[in-house]
C-alpha cells in the first residue's frame, strides 16, 4: 500500500493501523491515527444487518457495501450505483427461489 489507501474492508485490524499510522506521520502531526480511523471506519454510514432481510440477507448485504464502496471511492455515480444495487439484489433473489 506504497502511498496509497488501499481497500480498507480486506486489511487486518494491525494493517489499518500500519496504514493510518503511515499517514498519521506523513501529515507532520495534522491528523492522527484515531482521527483517520473515526473517518474511516467509525462513520456510522454502515448498513445495519437488520436492516436488510431475506432468505439470502447476507449476500445482500455483501451487494449493497461493494456498490457502495465503489460509489465512495468515486468508481461509479450514484444512478449506476442503484441500479447495480438493484440488478444484483434481483439475480439473487432469482438465484435462491
């Protein structure tokens, strides 16, 4: 992760902090590591699980964070992120019916 975020889902909790504190140090003290991690992973922007039912509410749920994490990472607009959202929930459903 020279330089970079990399995708902070696929990191260990000991990797974030290597991360963080990588770039808590290159900010020359402006931000620190409980700062970035608040930002970062402590936004309270998650989807709750309870939120989303159905026979398949986990993969669901997987549907919405990955459409939704390449919205936030600007990969996609927010019209193709509903509309993946919703394609991808559909074939689900079909696929366990």
């Amino acid at each position: 992760f020279e330089g970079q975020i990399p995708a902070l889902a696929s990191l260990t909790a000991e990797e974030q902090n290597q991360v963080f504190s990588a770039i808590a140090d290159a900010s020359h003290g402006q931000v620190t590591v409980s700062d970035l991690y608040e930002n970062f992973m402590n936004t309270g922007m998650g989807v709750a699980q309870s939120d989303i039912i159905g026979t398949a509410a986990d993969e669901y749920n997987r549907i919405v964070n990955d459409e939704v994490a390449a919205y936030c990472m600007d990969l996609q607009d927010i019209d193709t992120t509903i509309s993946k959202i919703c394609s991808r929930v559909n074939e689900a459903i079909k696929n366990v019916q």
